[in-house]
C-alpha cells in the first residue's frame, strides 16, 4: 500500500540522472540507515517501571519502541530526502573543474618544408612540435532549468510520496497501538482463566478434604470422593493451559515493545471485577483501561453517519487515495515528455601554457580565456511508441488504484458495520452475564451449605462450582469480547488513542 514513485526524466541536462533516479536514492538511503542491534534490545521492562503496567502505559512504549512504527519512520525519512532530492533539479548547477599537464615528450607534427622556405625540395618535412612543457585549463560551468514539465511534476510527484509515507506512520502506530490493546486483552484474559481455575483447585481441593472427612464418618459415599479426585485431576491440566495462554500473550507484549520474549510483563486490571455500567466504580487499573478509547457507540448512535465519518479518516483509504494521486501524477509526467525543454547556460574558460620551470598561469601573454552564454532547446520529436505505451501503463495503473480505492471504502463500510453490532453484542452479553455470576455464587453457597449438613449430594455441589467457575469466566470473556471489539472498532473508525486524539 505504502506505494512507489517515478520521476523518471528522459531528456534533461546532462547532469540528471537516469530514469529512476529518485527510487534508487531511496533504496540507497534505506540501506544507509543504521539496522536495530541487538544491544537496542532491552531484557527486561524495567525501564517502564515497577509493574504491574497499566494499558495507557504499554501503549506509549509501543509508539515510541514499536519496531514496525520505527520503519515506517524510516521511510519517511527516505521519502523526505527524496523532495529534497526532487527540488535540487530546479535550481542552478555550477560545475568547476581544472587541470595541469607536463608534457614530458610533446606532440611532433611534421609540415612541409616548402611552407617555410620555397626553394625547399619537395617532399622535405620539417619537425613543429605543438604545446609547451606545461599546459593549464580552468573551466567554470553553469546551468539552469528555465523550462522543464517533467522536473516541475517530479517534484509533485514526490511531495505526494512524502505525504502517503506521512500517512503510512499514522496508519501503523493505530495498528501497533491496536495489536497492544488486544494483547493486554489476552493477558489479562488469560490471568483472569489462571485465577478462575486456581479458585476452583482450591474449593474442589476443600470439598474433597471435607468429603473424604465425610466419608471417614461414614456420611459421605465413597463415589462422592472419586468425582471430587476426577474433578481435581481434570483441573490441573486446565491450570496448565490457562498459564501457557498468560506466557503467550505476555510474549507478544514484549515483541510489540522490541523487549526480550521472556521478559516478566505483569498488567493491571481484573475484567471478572470491571463495571462497564459504572466506570467510575471500577480500580484506577479498570478505569484506565475503560477510558482508553477512540470512538464512542452507544445504541442511539446514527451507524451511517458513523460509518461515514470513519471512512472518511481511515488511515488504509486515505493511503490509497494517496497513492491514487501519486499514479496520477506518474502520467503526468510521462505525458510531459511531449513538452519542450528550455535551459540556460554559461561557460567560463582559461588557459595557460608555459615552458621551462612553472610558473603558475605564467605571464598574461601566455594565457587565454573564453566566456560563452546561451540558451538550449530540447524538443522531442519521435522516440519509438515507447512513450505511448508507457502513458498506457499509468494510466491503468491509475484506474487500478481508483478500483483499489472504492473496494476499500465498500469492505470498510461492512467491516465498520459488523464492528459496531459485535461492540454492542458483547456489552448486552456482559451485562448478562454479569447478573449471571451474582446468582451462581449464591447457589453455590446454598449448595454448600446444604451438603455439610447432609441436605444434598456432592454432585449437587459440584455442579454449582462447575456453574459458578463458568460463569465467572462467561463474565470475562463477555469483557474481553467488548473491549476487543472497540479496539478493532476505534481502528477500522480511524480514531485510535494516542495517535489520533489524545488519552
């Protein structure tokens, strides 16, 4: 998407380059610039400070570390250099060059004798040697652009680059910004899943205590103890699991922030505790994650007038309407070849020569010098239908782009649409489940009090865990599906924290 550019100049002073020129700087350029050494690399997040990170945190060291935003950085650099590089054709160019030879055997050319002296026998030649032991030149050359359509488009053609690089940035700091959201998500997600688990270890770990007392009694059964031992032993493989998840997502954190993949990354915040109806009810950690968005959605809100503003913005259409400038730009400047060029041109000259010992430029009557002023034109005539084929090859390249333009703008209208209907799919799934968890903690507390008196069994228990450990992460997974959304939603509605408004 990020797009090329062509400021190719087939007929220009001899001073410009080749065709291409601009684009083999660029890469020369990006070659030039210092690679990451692995000493950039830090092993740890101290530097962030004492964790646990909250999200607005992780998200500012993305946007100052990010390895992908720091490309795209780069490449502005690259692009900037190249207007620089565009503009330096418009201006005068001055060339001085000099000169000294010795000749230590003069060139010897032989004239007739009869030149010299008539009574000469014909056929006689007398040696003339032509040049002194020292000869001086100095030359001063200058040129400048009067006229020149593919110059002037260059130049255009490269601001337009610069520009789409400008958006470039942009765009890849929302999506670094947005990949750390989601990986926070998952973190806290998957520490929400170890918790949740680790709970029911303990409680499934306190009813098997307590039933295997029970059944030392003789009230229990010892079937009742067998499910609680199978119940545990599925568990702990669970626990596993959910402590893989958390040293992923804590992995992916630190590769969005260039840190080592071990690195310890603990963030605050409990999505099984957040409040999304009240915010201000929530911990510092839960409300700095609640107001870290772009975009608001409520149910009254008018979906086309949104999905209309976010196309209007969004960092992927304005690149490709960036570079649907830039191929239209591309034309112009091979149809410019049509046109003529004018330059104006001066030239200083002088020379010297001298026998003997040197002394520099000798005397005024062993120099001479030239002055020239003039005008050249350059009008192309006919160069093949190569000209022709390449305005061709622009200028579908030119509709192409414009295709390439609207299929965006159609998939950013369904992707906007889809995007809003699963924000407000999940916050009425939170609020669900929400009231879920409160009625399966007080069953399960009914349950268990009824079972140490011996009112009910301990499948009956078991079961109310099972209901409560799920419905506590329902809860969590209702959240993260909210919160993920509006970070996929802020986006695709080009309005992402940090980089479009300010936290």
């Amino acid at each position: 998407m990020h797009g090329s550019i062509d400021v190719r100049r087939p007929r220009t002073r001899s001073r410009h380059r080749r065709p291409g020129a601009l684009v083999v700087v660029a890469a020369a350029a990006l070659l030039a610039l210092p690679a990451p050494s692995q000493s950039q690399r830090l092993p740890t997040a101290d530097w962030l400070g004492d964790g646990p990170f909250l999200l607005s945190e992780l998200a500012r060291a993305a946007v100052e570390r990010n390895r992908d935003v720091l490309d795209a950085r780069y490449q502005l650099q690259v692009a900037r250099s190249q207007v620089t590089e565009a503009w330096s054709d418009v201006y005068p160019s001055l060339n001085v060059s000099s000169s000294f030879t010795r000749n230590v055997a003069p060139q010897v050319s032989f004239l007739p004798a009869q030149i010299f002296d008539p009574s000469a026998a014909e056929g006689d030649f007398i040696p003339v040697q032509f040049g002194a032991d020292n000869i001086w030149n100095l030359s001063v050359n200058a040129e400048q652009t009067l006229f020149d359509p593919a110059i002037f488009v260059g130049v255009g053609a490269a601001s337009r680059f610069r520009g789409l690089q400008e958006e470039a940035v942009r765009g890849r700091t929302q999506q670094a910004v947005t990949r750390v959201r989601i990986a926070v998500y998952d973190l806290l997600l998957a520490q929400e899943e170890v918790r949740l688990t680790q709970n029911s270890l303990e409680r499934v770990q306190l009813s098997l205590e307590e039933t295997r007392a029970m059944a030392e009694a003789g009230v229990a059964e010892l079937y009742d103890v067998l499910r609680l031992e199978v119940e545990l032993a599925n568990l702990e493989p669970n626990l596993r699991r959910a402590e893989n998840r958390r040293s992923t997502a804590r992995r992916t954190i630190a590769a969005e922030l260039a840190l080592d993949p071990e690195a310890r990354i603990e963030v605050s915040g409990e999505l099984a505790e957040m409040d999304l109806d009240r915010p201000e009810d929530n911990s510092p950690a839960n409300r700095d994650i609640l107001a870290f968005v772009g975009s608001t959605v409520e149910n009254d809100t008018d979906v086309a007038d949104f999905v209309r503003r976010g196309r209007a913005v969004r960092s992927d259409i304005r690149q490709l309407e960036l570079t649907e400038s830039l191929r239209e730009t591309e034309m112009r400047i091979e149809q410019a070849d049509y046109l003529p060029s004018v330059f104006a041109f001066g030239t200083y000259g002088l020379a010297a020569q001298q026998n003997g010992i040197p002394d520099f430029f000798g005397t005024s009557l062993q120099r001479g010098s030239t002055k020239q002023l003039g005008l050249r034109v350059s009008f192309p005539v006919f160069s093949g239908f190569g000209r022709e084929a390449r305005i061709g090859q622009r200028r579908m390249a030119l509709r192409q782009a414009e295709v390439q333009t609207q299929l965006a703008a159609d998939q950013a209208e369904i992707q906007l649409r889809n995007l809003v209907d699963e924000v407000r799919e999940a916050r009425a799934r939170a609020a669900g489940q929400r009231l879920a968890v409160s009625q399966a903690g007080r069953g399960y507390e009914i349950a268990s009090a009824q079972y140490r008196e011996g009112l009910s069994s301990q499948l009956e228990l078991t079961d109310a865990e099972v209901a409560l450990r799920q419905s506590e992460f329902n809860y969590a997974q209702a959240v993260y599906d909210y919160l993920a959304a509006r970070a996929r939603l802020d986006e695709a509605a080009g309005r992402v924290p940090l980089v479009d408004i300010e936290e």
